[in-house]
C-alpha cells in the first residue's frame, strides 16, 4: 500500500482489483482509499471516502459498488454510509 493503515477493510471487487478504505496509521484515521491491482501488483489512489473512519464495513454489491458504513472518526462511532 501506499499508505500504512491498520483497522481498515478491503473487498475483492468484480474486476478483480482490491479497494481498500479508511483505517488509521497512529492515531490519524482516514479517509484515503486505495485500489491494488492483482496482475500488476501495483497500488494507486482512488477518490477519497467523504468522512475518515476506520472499524467500518465495507461490502461488495451485486451491482459491482462498495457500500461503506459506520466505523469510528476518533470522535464518536458515526452512521453514514458511502456509496463507491
């Protein structure tokens, strides 16, 4: 990864690259995404979730979007949810 990160989710999408979001790297929580690339073994940037959280969910719809929810900001445990 680019970016080290603890407490975060990854989720295999449809075309076979790996999304990973949010986490935290000491004590900063995040909310970077990043997309590895299997065949390549190459990590790149991906647009950046709304609202840093880490110890959230992330799940692979059938429609091929991620669906982030709840986690926690360093503040309070939060409800939104992001559509990727």
């Amino acid at each position: 990864m680019n970016n080290a990160r603890a407490s975060h989710t990854a989720s295999v999408l449809t075309n076979g690259k790996v999304l990973v979001t949010g986490g935290y790297d000491n004590a900063i929580y995040t909310n970077s995404s990043e997309l590895y690339d299997v065949s390549t073994g190459i990590w790149s940037y991906t647009s950046g979730m709304n609202n840093a959280r880490a110890y959230h969910t992330a799940s692979v719809l059938t429609n091929g979007k991620v669906l982030v929810t709840g986690g926690y900001d360093n503040v309070i445990y939060t409800t939104s949810a992001e559509l990727y």
